[in-house]
C-alpha cells in the first residue's frame, strides 16, 4: 500500500489457526503514524484532531504515548516538533522507537489537510475494539456458573450494565450547542455610550423602575430624534441621512414600561405644552383675521351676484381678489411633537399639519395593527416608509383637500409585548415592503423575579439636568427657520468608509447578516443617525456649528451593533429567517429519525416537500454548524479521478437523545 495514495486499509490479518475468534483486533498502524505525524507537522492539524482524541484509539501502546506527550506540550504551549517530542520524553524515547521513528512518523504524512479523517477512522476502530471487549465479557458472564450469576434476574443486571457502556452517547470533541436563534446572545444596550447627562439619568430611571437599561436607553434615543428630526440632517460619504428613528422594545408585562415611558418622554411633553403656550396669540390672530377674510369674501361675492351690468366685471373682480386673499389666509396647527397611536389616514394629516415633523410614542405597539390593516383591511405602510427616509408625500383624497408633505421625518419609539413582535410576521407586507428593515430593535431581558424592593431613588440633580437640557434641545432646534446639515471631520469619515468595508462582507452567503440584507442595508446609515444625535446631545448649544468627531461616531458604532444582535434575534422570532427555519425542521428530522449521521442526498427524499434540491440544504446546513448541532466529517483522501464523495454530517447527540 502506498501512502502517498492517501488510502489506508485496515489490517485484520487472521493467524491461520484460530479462525476469526483468533484474529488480532481491529487497528491501522499507518493511520495511527499519520495522525501523529500531522499533530507534530502542522499546529492547525493538531488543533483540529485533538478534540477528538484520547490515547485510548491508539492501539500501539507506543504510540498512546507519544500522542500524550505531544498534548502536553501544546498545553505548556511548547513546541510539538519532533525534536520537542524526543525531548520530552526523554528515558521513554528508546521504547517508543527512538528518535529516528518520530522522523518516521512525520514521513508518513503527504498531507496534514487528512489528519481529520484519520482521527475519526481511529475512533471507529477503537469503538471496534471495544466491541469486541464488551463482547467478550459477555461471553464470561455467560459461562461463569458461580452463584453470583445463577439467577436470570441477576445476569440480566450484570449484561445491562456491560451493554450501557457500549451504547452511552458519545461526546467527544463535541461542544453545548447553541438554541436556534439568529444570534449566540443579544448584547446588552451600552449605557455609556450616551452623553454623560443623558445616560446617567437613563441608568436612574432603569435602577427606580428595576427595568433593563435597554428600556431607558432607547427611549432616550427615541426623544433626541423627535427633537431632530425634520430639522437637523447628516451628511454621509455620499449621501444625506435624516435623523429620526424607529425605536421598538421588546418587553412582556409587568415590566413597568409604561412608568420608563412616562419618565423618558416628560420633557418632551413640557416642550410641547411651552409650544402651543407660544403659537396661542398667532393663532387667535389667524383665526381672527380669517373669519374677516371670509366675512369680507362673501360680501364682495353677494355685491358681485346683484351688481348691475355696468359694473358687473369691476364687483367681479373685487370678488375674486377677495377670494384670493382669504385662500391664501391658513390658520397654524396647534403644535404638537407626538401622539399615542392614530389611524394611517389621522397620522399623515398630522405629519401635514406639523410640516412633515412628528412622532408616535406608545407604551405599547398598537400602531402596528393599524398599520397592517384593522381599520382600513389592508395594510397601508406609505406613510411609514416615506417618513423613516425624510420623502416628499402627496395624498389625494377623494372628497377632501390634497395634501403635501415636501420632506416626511416620522419617529416611533414603543414599547411592545413578544406577542406583537412576534405577529410582526404574519403581516408579509411588512417585510416585503421594508418596514421590517427600518426597525431598530431590543429585546432586553425582563428583570421579572431579580427585582429589588428597595432600589435607588433618581438623583433629584440627574432628573433636572434630563429635563432641562432635554426640554431646551428640543425648543432650541425647533425654533430653526431652516434645516441645518451636520457634517464628519476627516477621522470620522474614514471610519464610515471602514464600516461600510466591514458591513458588505457580512451580506455574503455565511455572514451574519445574508439572511436579512433588507436590515442591515441600513445599519449604517442608521449608526450614522445615531452618531448626529449623540453629538447633539453631547454638544447643545451649538452642536449643528461643529462636526462630529471620531468618539462620538465610535460610540454610535457600539450602539449599532448592540441593535444589530437584537435586530438577528428579533428576526428570529418573527419567522423572517429562512435559513433558520429550515434548520429547525432539519434538526427535528434528525431527532424525529433517531438519525446520527447523514449526507444531505440522503435528507432530501425524507423532506422533498421542503427541499427541492441539495443546494437548498446549504444555508440549513450552514446554520446547523454554525450553532453547535452537526459537524462535517472529512471525507476520505482522493484516490483518483471521479465526482468526490457527498459531504456526511455527524448529528450532535443531544439532538436525538
């Protein structure tokens, strides 16, 4: 047999005497010489191998040793060549063949890229080997006649407990696998990423209510954008982002959501109060000098309607200019920053009235059956998209005024029950649309049962500064007569450029985010959304006159990623994943069947309603290893020409026990 061929027969050579009963037991010398020859070669070899191993399948005694002092070199980090093998086993060198046959061990290998399939060849054949041991003292117990096995009741115990040895699940080199989900773990919000004023007073409200941080931290996020939005934008590389967001929290009840809504949206109220105190008087006014317009209006009509000829033309056109003036005479909207909830149609009229600048904030997500239809019986999302983007909106309404919006920035910030999350799936408009993708989401942990009975009060001097900055930011930036555009200074526009580099490699097939492409194609645009209203908030009196620096674009970056892991969680559990999905019903196949190992040829007739093809098993399959369930055997070395071998896949034991 020729190594370098790759193939390695197993020797099972009788003695010519004793039958099968006399045979050695089951081992491959020249598999056991090239697994130790790739673990002294190649490192990455050995870390492949290792977890797999134990000297227990060598059945060369020699080699058991070798291998326990190649493993305890790694451990000490050493070197694991054969000069720092020899050394190591110093007087032992002589029995294990000497120095020259660790030379020969390292010959044996054509490639290290095989250790893998060697190791698991070893592991069957020791499996064998202790068959047949098992086997063996099966027989004994079957002969010994002494009292101890006299009664059935007593060998059947004793044949029990021999056969359980055989037949306990095997977990070597097999790791806790992960739950199905999109993500291993969702981050927790970075508090700190905030500005000190806004984040020491969300830490408050988080410690008062015993709710996560999340809760605090993205309201806080919610009602800097209502203070932004549709009056400051942020210039990105090669395009120009508004700055409003769609905040949903993810929490069930009993978690005190409506008591962090109440303390994170009060200033938002007291400036809306100081709002419409101060737009009073012009709007008395308006409505006064209107009244005269339309009195005056439909004087000039009458006189027009009963003049005589002669003056006919001249009344007419006193009339008309009349008319004119009167329609040219529009009385302010009282002003208004956000509401509960609102019908599709009620909402766009707000954002009209308001000059395209307005906000939903709920405790509570009922927005989102309006949106899929239960008023109006279909779904009606225009609105939604056209204002997370700063669009122009044109509504004709039969029988009514149209109506135009020339820039729509709607905010949302709510806080939502997994119920509602989870039904965000049964709308598929929702995801196909875009709306899906617009959301920022967090799904905190309840604190449901760690609560403390007695926590911190809020710092009468954190709650002050919250609603004074707070408050003035928002009177401040709504007072400007013209949007203003924020800008990055150089080190911060390259770290964009950066992020962009990073963000597109994880949209290939394998990247994390391959299978929601809709999401995070605006992950950077929203991290840029976040960088300008943590400048503004960091900068408040004249944060729209500076760029923003490379430290708070940092700090956005981290809370970026900290929706990214909660967005792949949430997708989860709406259902927007494909690839998760299937690897659901893959596994389930596996522990349904009992099935161990398996290659996707051999899944597809099982689940051909499923599956139509093999290539439609990748993403399942990628997911699957991705999370601990099923590991990719190596396939054994080529030998010549011919199609290779379908990949086999070995099943996580927990996953059929």
């Amino acid at each position: 047999m020729s190594t370098s061929a790759g193939r390695l027969r197993v020797i099972h050579p009788g003695d010519g005497d004793g039958g099968e009963w006399a045979q050695p037991l089951p081992h491959n010398i020249e598999a056991e010489q090239c697994v130790l020859g790739a673990a002294m070669l190649s490192p990455t070899a050995l870390a492949a191998i290792r977890p797999l191993l134990e000297p227990g399948v060598f059945h060369r005694p020699a080699h058991a040793r070798i291998w326990e002092t190649i493993t305890a070199l790694a451990d000490q980090g050493a070197p694991t060549d054969p000069l720092a093998v020899g050394a190591a086993l110093g007087r032992d060198l002589a029995a294990v063949g000497g120095a020259p046959y660790l030379h020969t061990l390292i010959a044996m290998v054509p490639t290290a890229v095989n250790a893998p399939y060697y190791a698991h060849l070893l592991r069957g054949l020791a499996y064998a080997r202790q068959v047949i041991a098992a086997g063996t003292r099966l027989v004994q117990l079957g002969h010994d006649t002494t009292t101890a096995h006299t009664e059935a009741a007593q060998l059947r115990a004793a044949v029990t407990a021999e056969l359980a040895t055989l037949t306990a699940v095997d977990e070597q080199g097999w790791s806790e696998p992960t739950p199905l989900s999109a993500v291993r773990e969702a981050a927790a919000f970075p508090v700190w990423a905030l500005p000190s004023w806004l984040g020491e007073y969300a830490g408050a409200v988080a410690e008062v209510t015993q709710t996560p941080p999340d809760l605090a931290g993205c309201l806080a996020l919610a009602v800097l954008a209502v203070a932004a939005a549709g009056r400051v934008w942020v210039q990105a590389p090669a395009w120009r982002e508004p700055t409003n967001l769609y905040v949903v929290v993810v929490l069930p009840p009993g978690n005190r959501k409506s008591e962090v809504y109440a303390l994170m949206t009060a200033p938002v109220r007291i400036a809306e109060n100081h709002l419409a105190e101060a737009a009073r008087p012009l709007i008395v006014e308006a409505e006064l000098t209107r009244k005269i317009a339309e009195a005056e209006a439909d004087k000039t009509a009458r006189i027009a309607a009963n003049a005589d000829p002669d003056r006919q033309t001249e009344a007419l056109a006193e009339a008309s200019s009349a008319a004119m003036a009167l329609d040219g005479l529009t009385v302010p909207a009282e002003p208004k920053l956000f509401t509960a909830n609102a019908t599709v149609e009620r909402l766009t009229s707000l954002l009209a009235e308001q000059g395209g600048r307005f906000a939903v904030l709920a405790p509570e997500g009922k927005i989102f059956s309006i949106l899929a239809g239960r008023y109006s019986g279909s779904p009606d999302l225009e609105v939604f998209l056209s204002g997370h983007a700063g669009e122009e909106m044109r509504i004709d309404r039969m029988g009514r005024p149209s109506e135009r919006i020339e820039s729509t920035t709607l905010t949302l910030g709510v806080c939502v029950q997994p119920g509602v999350l989870a039904r965000l799936g049964d709308t598929p408009e929702f995801r196909e649309q875009g709306l899906l993708g617009r959301l920022l989401y967090a799904l905190p942990t309840s604190l449901l049962g760690y609560r403390k009975e007695n926590p911190d009060p809020i710092p009468a001097q954190a709650a002050q500064r919250y609603a004074t900055n707070l408050t003035a930011l928002l009177l401040s930036l709504h007072d400007l007569t013209e949007p203003v555009t924020l800008h990055f200074d150089a080190e911060a526009a390259e770290a964009i450029t950066r992020l962009l580099a990073d963000t597109e490699v994880r949209f290939r097939p394998g990247g994390d985010l391959h299978h929601m492409t809709d999401w995070g194609g605006k992950l950077v645009g929203a991290t840029i959304r976040i960088a300008a209203l943590l400048h503004l908030a960091k900068h408040l009196r004249d944060g729209w006159q500076r760029p923003i620096d490379l430290d708070t674009f940092a700090a956005a970056c981290e809370i970026g990623e900290y929706f990214t892991s909660h967005a792949q969680t949430a997708y989860d559990h709406i259902g927007a994943d494909p690839a998760v999905a299937d690897a659901r019903a893959l596994l389930d196949w596996a522990g349904r069947t009992g099935t161990t190992r398996f290659t996707a040829r051999e899944v597809l007739p099982a689940m051909r309603s499923r599956f139509a093809k093999v290539a439609d098993l990748d993403p399942a399959l990628r997911v699957l290893e991705a999370h601990g369930w099923i590991r990719r055997l190596p396939t054994a070395p080529q030998t010549g020409r011919g199609r290779p071998a379908s990949p086999a896949y070995e099943v996580h034991p927990s996953a059929t026990a």
